[in-house]
C-alpha cells in the first residue's frame, strides 16, 4: 500500500510539472535557448542552426519547421562572398518516428539583414549534403524535387525566382534591390529523403556590374 501511495504521489508530481510547462506552441513562438549548445548553434523543431563557418551571422531562430510554424531564422550577412548556414538534425532516428517516414521536411523563412558594403540585385541559395559540393539530384536533398511544388518560395524584395534541380540544387531570386542596412525576407521549402545528420545552405548575393 505505502509502494501504491508513493507511486500516485509520484504520478501526480510529474501531471502538475508537465502542466506547469509552456506549451510546444508557445516554445517555438520565440527563440530557443540551451546553455549546453556549443557556440554559434540554435535550435528550432529538431534542427540546429549554425554560422560557425562565417560570413555571416544568427541573431535568433524560432518556430518549428512545419508550414504552419516555419523556422525563422534571422541573420545579418556581412561578406559579398558566399556564407554557409550549418543545418543539423538534433535526432534522426526520433525525427523519423515523428514523420512517419524516412523523409525530413523543413519550411524554413530568412530574415536577412544585408550587412555587407554592397548592393544586391539578387540572392541565391545553394544546398550542400558535401560541404563545398553541390547537391546532385540521387542524393534526397532539393527544393521538394518529389513533386516540385514551389508554392511555398517567396520573397518580399525580388519578383521573381529559378530553381534548378539537377544537377544542382540551387535557388536564385532576382527582380529586385537590397541595399545595405536593408532587410530581406526569403521563404523555401526543403525536402530530404534520405537524411543523414547534417546539410549545408549556401548563401551567395548577386551583386551588380560596375
């Protein structure tokens, strides 16, 4: 009897602690911050972001990944060079089982500040499952390459946009202007079908021809 009290009591412990806790949608309503991430990694859903490879730099990262809940990432670009966003899954395996499936999604929103001393007259967006190589269309990776949807590309400072699936993966916006100290806003939809821990997002402006 004193075992069966000590485990409700225990039971009841942990219902007034999990109640106590914000919800999944309020968690990814603002930045998720964990002290025992290396430096210059966030994490949003079960991804994390890094700009350990420079170039440009992650002020904060929120929602989840999904259509409704996108990850958000904002970030300043500093080089007119190419900047590299590090995209890690946190747990495979446990994404898989949340899925359904082998797949991997992401909708993804990059609010970007263009920090460098240059204009750009467009921007493009390559992805990497090799860093420095690009994505060649057997490896899963694309811009939803399974049924080329791409309702979901947009972007608020340039009109128009190119995908290329193979034998690249790239994503080029043009038709419009970012000056410095300029923000612009990029959404995409990434499709993996054969995640394997981590991915690359290569980030290049465009700049114009003096």
């Amino acid at each position: 009897m004193r075992r069966l009290r000590a485990m409700l009591a225990g039971l009841a412990a942990s219902i007034a602690v999990a109640g106590s806790q914000p919800s999944a949608a309020a968690e990814s309503a603002r930045p998720f911050e964990r002290p025992d991430l290396p430096q210059h990694q966030w994490q949003a859903g079960t991804f994390l972001f890094s700009d350990e490879l420079g170039g440009f730099t992650i002020n904060a990262v929120r929602g989840s990944g999904s259509r409704s809940d996108p990850v958000v990432i904002t970030q300043s670009i500093h080089s007119v060079g190419p900047s590299v966003l590090t995209v890690r899954m946190v747990d495979t395996t446990r994404a898989m089982f949340d899925l359904g499936s082998t797949w991997k999604t992401l909708y993804l929103q990059l609010e970007t500040l263009n920090s460098s001393p240059a204009g750009w007259i467009g921007y493009g967006l390559e992805l990497q499952k090799v860093r420095g190589e690009p994505s060649i269309y057997g490896d899963g990776l694309s811009f939803n390459q399974l049924n080329r949807d791409e309702s979901a590309i947009v972007s608020d400072r340039f009109a128009r946009y190119e995908v290329e699936y193979e034998p690249g993966d790239r994503l080029v916006f043009t038709g419009g202007w970012v000056d410095p100290r300029m923000a612009a806003r990029f959404r995409l939809f990434l499709l993996d079908l054969s995640p394997n821990g981590v991915f690359y997002i290569e980030q290049q402006p465009q700049l114009p021809a003096f």
